[in-house]
C-alpha cells in the first residue's frame, strides 16, 4: 500500500495563498526569462512553480476527495 500525503486544509483562504505565490512567481519568471534566458535562476523558478502547483493540486484533491467521502457516507 502506498503511503499518502495528509494535508490540513485551511479551504479556500490556503489556496488563495498558494495561488497568489504562483502568480508572482510566473510574474517573475516571465520577466526574468525576457532579460536573461539562459540564467539558472529561471530554472529555479520554473522548479518552485510546478512544486507549488502540484501542492495546490493535492489540497484541491485532498478537498474533493473528502467531500466524496462526506457524500458517499449519506
């Protein structure tokens, strides 16, 4: 059996937040990929932007999962 991520979900505001951080580094990211391609600094960013949509992501399912489960008990 593989082992699950358990996350505890502050619901919308926590996404809001996580949302509001990839934004401003997709920002960054566009900016920095126009003045300087080859810089390591945009792989950095591009790595920190799929490792905070992938958390979004797992709170988003972590979320419709529970709601399944809320439903499927009834």
């Amino acid at each position: 059996m593989r082992a699950q991520r358990v996350w505890k979900v502050n619901g919308a505001a926590s996404i809001g937040q996580l949302q509001s951080r990839l934004d401003d580094l997709n920002k960054r990211l566009g900016q920095l990929e126009s003045q300087h391609p080859e810089s390591w600094k945009v792989e950095e960013l591009k790595a920190s932007a799929l490792s905070l949509s992938r958390e979004i992501d797992d709170i988003r399912c972590a979320e419709a999962t529970a709601a399944l489960s809320e439903l499927l008990r009834k």
